[in-house]
C-alpha cells in the first residue's frame, strides 16, 4: 500500500509540473505587451515547485518588478497623473483567469488519465 502511495504521489507531482509549465507559456501568450514596451510583464511569468514528503505545491506567479501588475491589467483600474486628476478608468483584460480555469481542469484530466494508467 505504502509503493502505491508514493506512485501515486509520483503522478500527482509529476502532472502538476506539466500543467505548470504549460500554463506558465499560455500565461506569457496571454498577457498584454505594450506598445514600445521591454515585455518584461509576459516574460515575468514563472513556476516556483516546493516538494515535501507526501506533497507537492507548484505555484505561477509573475516574477518582480511586474507581479504588482497583474491585478490591475486583469481587473482595471484608475488612471491618474502628477496633478492629481483622475482620468477615465482602464478597463481590465481578463488573461489570468482563463488560464487559471483551463489549468485547474487539465490537472484533474492528466492525474486521472495516469491513475488510470497505474492500475
């Protein structure tokens, strides 16, 4: 019981690290570049992998300086300048969530198909 376990693990591990991958790369797709810009926001986009005896977390983030921005080019925001006025809001651009769904499915589908595989 105990190998079974830990094959399980394996597969779990192994299809989470897939799908972050791929996510990470429909992330850098996804993500608006802006007109002259250096793209450092699409670029930014990583996965951090954190293994423990029986678990495994793997976490996309966007990378500093451009993180900060993720949550403002998803859900808009307030543009304002140095004097103080506020011009029209900047709509938002929904790219994470899309993404984020797509992933959270996909994982399920290849844990399943690779247990499937196991028996």
């Amino acid at each position: 019981m105990t190998d079974y376990g830990y094959a399980v693990m394996d597969v779990v591990t192994e299809s989470i690290d897939e799908v972050a991958k791929e996510t990470v790369k429909k992330l850098k797709a996804a993500s608006r570049k802006a007109v002259g810009g250096s793209g450092d926001y699409a670029k930014g986009w990583t996965r951090t992998v954190e293994k423990g005896r029986l678990v495994a977390y793997v976490t996309v983030h966007g990378k500093k300086p451009t993180y900060q921005l993720a949550h403002l080019l998803e859900y808009g925001h307030v543009t304002k300048n140095g004097t103080g006025r506020t011009f029209p809001d900047t709509p938002g651009r929904e790219h994470i969530k899309p993404v984020n769904d797509w992933a959270q499915d996909e994982a399920m589908e290849r844990i399943m198909e690779k247990l499937e595989d196991l028996k």
